[in-house]
C-alpha cells in the first residue's frame, strides 16, 4: 500500500482518538503506522531533503489541521485528544 495522504492519516487519527483517551504523538505514530498498512519502503521514505520521513510529516500536518478545525486539542505538550464537539 502507498503512503496515505495527509486527509486518510487525519480519519485514521479521528478513528482511534473516539475512545476519549490522550494520546501522546509516539502512540500516534505508532497506531497510524500500525492501521495503514505500509510496507518497510513506505516507511522508509523520506523528503526530497532527506530529513524526514513522509509518513511521519503527513501525520503532523493531518493532527495540526485537525486541532486547528476543532477536532483535537492538546491538554499538554505532544498529547493530543479528541474534542467533545
């Protein structure tokens, strides 16, 4: 399977987050890696720069829109949570 995009990793991260518990951004990491089926090369990609890998970008660009809309807020630092709206 193909790296998803940032709006598939951002209804993984929704999906999950239901539960009401605070996540912290490794267990996120984790559970988007875990639920999206990439192969070892998926997770190996990395920028044109080379400095970070695409997987992980996507999933901090697809928490940060989601906070900005209103879906997840951060009690503390690199916790998230989805919102009661």
């Amino acid at each position: 399977m193909a790296i998803p995009s940032t709006k598939e990793i951002g209804e993984i991260i929704l999906n999950f987050l239901k539960d009401g518990r605070t996540y912290a951004f490794s267990g996120i990491k984790a559970r988007v890696r875990a639920e999206a089926n990439m192969t070892a090369d998926d997770l190996k990609k990395k920028n044109r720069k080379g400095t970070q890998h695409i997987w992980i970008h996507r999933t901090e660009v697809a928490l940060n829109e989601l906070k900005r809309d209103g879906f997840v807020e951060m009690p503390k630092r690199e916790r998230y949570k989805i919102t009661a709206a």
